[in-house]
C-alpha cells in the first residue's frame, strides 16, 4: 500500500500575498503531492502550509519551499507576534498512512541534511528527529529566536545539526530551520472575549504542560524560586501535552490562548477547550470560540461531537456528519470565520474525489444505474445496501426511544445500540462499492494477456485470486447482515412500542441482505479450484443463512401478533 507523509512548514510571511503564492506554488510542482491547506495570519506574520504525498516527493516540495522562502523573506526586517527564527520557521514531517516514526525520522534528517549542504541554512532537528534529548522541544531549538540566533548557533552546546554554523549574509537573511518528525498536532486558537494578552497569557499558563514560574509567597510578583542546583521551579499546568501562549490578534480585535496540542490521544480537543474555559471563567473571561489552524483528524472531531452529545444525555449514534456539526457548534469553531469540514478536515481533503462512488448516488440514480445494461450494481451490492437499510432503521429506532419522553434514564442503554448500529450501516455501505468492486476485479483478470505459457499462468492465478476475493466480499456482508438481527431483535423487544414495526422491517432487510450475498458466494465458489476453501466458507454462510431463517420467523409473528392485539 501506497505509504503518506503529511508536511507543515510555516513561513515567515502573512501579509504579503505575492510572496506566499510564490512559495506556494513550488508545492503544485512537484508531482504526485497535493496540497490540502494555506492558513495566514496577519498579524503573526506567518503561514502555515499543509501537503501530503508520498515521502520522496513530500521531501521534494519541502526542500523547494525552503528554497524559496529564503530567496523571497528577509528575516532581518521580519516582524511578527508568532515565535519564529527562520524564513522557514518549522518544517514537520507527519506520518499518515502505512509509514513508521522511525522512517519518517529517517526522511526528515536526510532533508535536513540536504537543506543544509545545499542552501546554507543551519538546520535544528527536533521532536523525534533530533540527536539530542535537549532538542526535542522546540522552544528550546528556537530559544531567544532570530535576535538570539547570531550567538547561539556559534556556540557548541547549539551549534546546527546540519549547515553553516557561521553567521553570514546568507544566515542573516534565511534565518535558521528547525526539521523535526511528529505526530498529528493542533494548531488551536481559543478566542476570548477580553483584549488582555496579560490574561490570556494568565489563562495559556494554567494550563499548559510547562505551566508557570513559582515566586515567593504565591504573588505574581514574588521573586521566582530556585531549586538547590539553581533551576527554575515550576507549577505544572493542568493539560499535559500541551504548549500555549496568550497573544492579541489585530485583524480580530481579541485576545487569545493560542495552543500546540502535540498528544491529541492523551489530551482531546474536547478537553482542552473545556478546560481553558473554566480557568477564563475562574478569571472572568468566557471563550467564545476556536480557531483551528490548518488541518484536524476527522477522529477529533468525531470523539468531541459524542463527547458533548453525552454531555446532553443524548445518542450517541448518529452519523458523522451529524457528530462534526455538534463538535462544531459546541466549541464555536465557527465563530471567526465559516468552518468547512471539507476543507478542513484531513481526510476528507485527501479521498481520492475522482473516484466515484455507488453511495454517492441519489436514491433514484442508484436505482436506474442498477436497471440499465451494466452488470454492476447487481445482487451483491443491493444485498449489501439492504442490509445498511436494516442496520438504519433499527438505529432509527433506538434514537428514538433513546429521546423518548420518561425514558431519559435509558438513553445510554439505547445510545449504545444506535452506536452498534451506525457501525454495521457504515460497514454494509462500504461493501455496496465493494462487492462492485470484485466484479471488476475478475472482469480486469479475464482481460490480462494469455500469448505465452507464463502470460496464461499469471492470468489464471489473477482470476483465481479476483474469484476468491468475489467469494470473501459478499460473506463479509452475509456476517454483518446477519450482525443487524441482534439491534433489530432488541428493538423489538425494549425499543419505542410506536415504531415497532421499524424494527420488523429492519428483520426483514437482514434476512433478505443475509440471502442475496448467500447467493453471491455460491455462484462465485464454482469458479474457484479451491475446493477446501469452498467447502468451508460456504458451509460457515449456510449456518447463518439457516439461522436467519428461523429469526426472522419468529420475530415476523412475534411483531404481528403484538401489533393486532
């Protein structure tokens, strides 16, 4: 599988339009990388630039991005309220998909290395690339910032890992860089309603990992306090994994807590901006919203919408689309400006949108595309969608009875189904695509040339594996089929007495779902020379199409005899 790397460098330029398109541009050069997000700021003075691709390419378009932003900003006349040392600032390597840490370090040092040789630019490594534990942290790398860096780079303890460890014109334009390998972090900006960087910085400090100096007696401003070896003593803030600073944002007129959230499994978004709003409002400021900068994982947003619908006593099994809004609006991260979660959530920005996709079709296209001559859609694929019609009306069922009026003490007990259920519907929905999918496999197999005896083995062994995998795809809906019997069955048992028949109907589309790819397996098992294998999976099919039967049947009377009574 294809491996991806997601590269954020922020420059040292938000103002000027001409020269961030031009740094841009360098990206879209580069084949085979897409760029997904140019986030300036203004009055930060800084860009942050988000592209994924695979890492070869990645590297490519940093280096020319790198390359071009010490051609075009001066850090001598640079002036901004974000920390920065380098026309380039940072340049973080991520890992997505089917990559490991340790090779992305690897990549992320060779392009430091590179950098360095190639454009004079004294490199920091950071994070997991560095060579030292004292340079993990950024703000170490990058302390006294571009004023301090003449001195410091031409010290021992903090000389460059790579490039110049001189100062020069060169240096003195570009500025030095600091490359690290990380995981997935948040840029997250919370707005306050307040014009105070004293207080945002106040609020920045309670929470964040390193929180603040200890000083005598408690007073903010006791002299600081020193441990035995003379080291500054600190009170840890309340969120660990965090970094923040308060700063003033000119083109929004306010304050904010501005934060890196670098361990987004230990320390949610969700829990962030719950907590920074209960130490503004131990300090009388309320936060009216956030500002993502760049990119979030759609799992952030999806864990905060259930986190606020819990919150609610409400399901949790709603859709995702649902799940983002109330994430949304819950942590106001519309509140400066629209929040598009095709345009900001990664995933969404990086699907492959020329693909397209059976699920995607209006209820009447799905329909007519499975009536007209192409054998695709056909009985796999509706078996698969019947089956996500049964999962969605015994989740419909358990939201409902969930916001039941008098039932408010049962609502996890019925959010839990529904959440079992989306599940199963999101499954069964993935295998309507995917049982085309199979088809075509075998059609793509039967089409591979057969002119020589090592061309025909190597078709027949295609259309073997491409038959096997047709045989794997419908049992795979077969056993998510007949998963759907126990939420409809509970449905029908504990569920809203009003919508019982929803529930029936979802037993009936199970049944039917469980037949249909039954049927599929069989038709495709002849074809296949593996007879062990055959025997089998049918034998497994078959049990559960015998077992669908009788629930069916017994529920099918049990629903009639309720609802004539």
């Amino acid at each position: 599988m294809k491996q991806l790397i997601e590269c954020v460098p922020n420059i040292s330029e938000g103002r000027n339009e001409n020269i961030i398109k031009q740094v841009v541009d360098e990206i879209e050069k580069v084949e085979g990388v897409k760029l997904l997000d140019v986030d300036p700021g203004a009055t930060t003075n800084r860009t942050v630039i988000t592209f994924v691709g695979e890492p070869k390419q990645v590297c490519e378009a940093a280096f020319r991005v790198i390359k071009k932003a010490s051609e075009l900003i001066d850090m001598r006349s640079h002036h901004g309220d974000h920390p920065r040392f380098g026309a380039t600032d940072v340049c973080p390597l991520i890992p997505v998909a089917n990559i490991t840490m340790e090779e992305v370090v690897k990549y992320a040092r060779e392009l430091g290395e590179r950098v360095g040789k190639e454009l004079n630019i004294p490199i920091y490594c950071y994070e997991n690339a560095c060579f030292e534990e004292k340079r993990r942290n950024l703000a170490s790398c990058r302390q006294g910032e571009y004023e301090g860096l003449k001195e410091r780079m031409e010290t021992d303890e903090w000389k460059p890992c790579f490039g110049p460890d001189k100062w020069s014109e060169k240096v003195a334009q570009s500025g030095a860089t600091a490359i690290s390998a990380r995981d997935f972090l948040i840029a997250v900006n919370y707005n306050l309603n307040t014009t105070s960087v004293r207080r945002a910085n106040a609020i920045a400090f309670d929470v964040r990992e390193k929180g603040r100096p200890a000083r005598e007696g408690g007073k903010p401003n006791g002299k600081p306090l020193k441990d035995e070896k003379g080291n500054p003593i600190t009170i840890p803030g309340s969120l660990p994994g965090t970094k923040a600073i308060g700063w003033f944002i000119e083109e929004y007129g306010i304050a904010q807590v501005s934060m890196n959230i670098t361990n987004i499994a230990k320390t949610p978004l969700h829990v962030c901006f719950d907590e920074v709003s209960k130490k503004a409002a131990e300090r009388g400021i309320r936060v009216t919203g956030v500002e993502i900068v760049g990119l979030v994982p759609k799992k952030t947003l999806i864990e905060a919408g259930q986190y606020y619908l819990a919150k609610q006593q409400r399901s949790l099994g709603v859709d995702d689309k649902e799940l983002i809004k109330i994430a949304i609006k819950s942590m106001g991260l519309d509140d400066l400006k629209p929040f598009i979660p095709e345009e900001k959530i990664i995933e969404y920005m990086i699907e492959d949108k020329s693909k397209k996709k059976l699920v995607d079709m209006t209820c009447i296209g799905f329909a007519n595309e499975t009536a007209s001559e192409s054998p695709a859609p056909g009985g796999g694929s509706i078996s698969a969608y019947i089956g996500a019609l049964g999962a969605a009306l015994a989740t419909m069922v358990a939201n409902l009875s969930s916001h039941k009026a008098g039932w408010d003490e049962r609502w996890e007990e019925f959010s839990i189904i529904a959440q079992k259920g989306q599940a199963l519907k999101d499954e069964l929905l993935y295998l309507v695509d995917e049982d085309t999918n199979s088809f075509n496999l075998i059609m793509e197999a039967f089409g591979l040339p057969k002119k020589t005896d090592s061309e025909k083995a190597e078709r027949t062994k295609a259309i073997q594996n491409a038959t096997k995998y047709a045989i794997e795809i419908p049992y795979r809906t077969l056993c998510k089929s007949f998963e759907v019997f126990e939420i409809c069955k509970a449905m029908v048992e504990t569920g809203n007495p009003n919508s019982v028949t929803d529930a029936a109907v979802g037993i009936l589309c199970a049944r039917a779902a469980c037949y249909g790819a039954f049927m599929n397996m069989k038709i495709n098992a002849s074809s296949l020379d593996d007879k062990e294998f055959v025997n089998d999976i049918i034998a497994k099919g078959q049990e559960l199409v015998d077992k669908a039967d009788a629930i069916e049947k017994e529920y099918t009377a049990k629903v009639l005899k309720q609802i004539s009574e």
